[in-house]
C-alpha cells in the first residue's frame, strides 16, 4: 500500500470500516433472530394451550341399557323407590323350566337393597333363588339379576318381586308383578308385557302396597 496515494488509503479505509460495520450488524441481527426463534419454540406453555382437553363419552343411559324389556306392574300407592324391568326371552312351556331376566333401576340410594321372589299357585322357583342381595345402591344403575321359574300347566301366573331398601334406621319396600303366560300347545304365544285380565289392565291378584317400617 506503499505505493498507493494518500487519498485512496483513506477511501480503502473507510471502505473497510464500512464493510466491518456491516457485518457487525449483520452478526446482532442474526443473534436477535436466533434468540426470538428459541422462545418461541418454548413447548412448555404452548403445548398445553394447543392440546385439547380429553373429555370422556357418557355411557348409555338407564333406558338405553334396559331397551327391549317390560316395565313390571306395581300398586299405585307404592313408594316410588325403584321401578323394575323384565324380559323373558323363551316362549314359557308348561313343566320347562323358564328364565325370567330382571333389572332393577333405583329412583333413589340405599347402603343395600334384597329382592325378594315367589310365584303365584302352580309356579316355582329354586330354592336359592328366592332372595337376591345388592349393596351400595345409586340412581345411576342398573342391577341385574335372573330366575328360574317353572310352570305347571297351561295358564296365567305371577311372578312376586318384593323390593327391599334398607337403610339405617327404616326400610322402604315396593312390590312388582311379572305376568308369566302358558299357552296351550300349539297356540299363538301371549305378549309378554300383559299384566293381567282384569279390565284396568292390573293384576287379577295384586301384590301389598309398599309400607315404611321402623
């Protein structure tokens, strides 16, 4: 540079002190860029705001689950504990033994709850299926249960479910009635949800209304 002009040692200079400025700027540019960048990729804060929320599915319902069965009669004046359902899913024969499929739907809670069972004349039912026991009972289920009956001949006969809710210091019962129809051989089979002959459509012989006891 010895040979160079005093005036374009000034010009290579500047020149050079502008190129250095220029990538000083570059540098804290980029620096500013990488240090906006990183935060924003911070997956703490902004995972959670973009993950939804799982919300679970409500299972079927009360009706959905008992869809299909037959609600059993009972005395109007009864307390309003517990409603029942039922389904018999074979054509009853006389001297065949039957299945009978209950489903219990609280209407209210109770620590426990019995089913008792018994058949009108010329019905049976096992000996060890005559009292059924559920504990911790809520609104929200359903309580199955099954019995074996058997009629005896041809005709019309009652299933009995006395319903027990025991609580503390007093029990609540509600008796229902199922309708168990024997056909003659070899004639059209009877609807299972017929309660009855009489002309309200209730059972000839109608179980106790429900009582409270200390």
């Amino acid at each position: 540079m010895s040979g160079l002009s005093a005036s374009c040692r000034q010009a290579m200079i500047r020149t050079m002190s502008i190129i250095r400025l220029l990538l000083m700027c570059a540098a804290l540019c980029l620096g500013a860029c990488g240090g906006e960048s990183g935060g924003g990729t911070d997956p703490g804060p902004h995972l959670h705001k973009n993950k939804s929320a799982r919300v679970d599915k409500p299972g079927p319902t009360r009706e959905q689950q008992t869809a299909g069965m037959v609600s059993a009669a009972s005395p109007a004046r009864s307390a309003e504990i517990a409603d029942l359902k039922f389904d018999i899913a074979t054509r009853p024969e006389a001297g065949k033994p039957l299945e009978v499929q209950l489903a219990l739907l609280p209407l209210t809670e109770a620590p426990s709850a019995s089913l008792e069972l018994s058949g009108s004349d010329g019905l049976s039912l096992a000996a060890d299926q005559t009292v059924v026991n559920f504990n911790d009972i809520a609104r929200t289920r359903v309580y199955r249960s099954s019995v074996s009956v058997t009629p005896a001949a041809e005709g019309i006969y009652f299933l009995t479910v006395a319903v027990a809710f025991k609580n503390p210091d007093f029990t609540d019962t509600r008796s229902f009635t199922v309708p168990i129809i024997v056909a003659a051989a070899g004639a059209a089979p009877a609807p299972s949800n017929v309660t009855g002959d009489g002309k309200d459509g209730k059972p000839t012989a109608p179980p106790p209304a429900s009582v409270r006891t200390q």
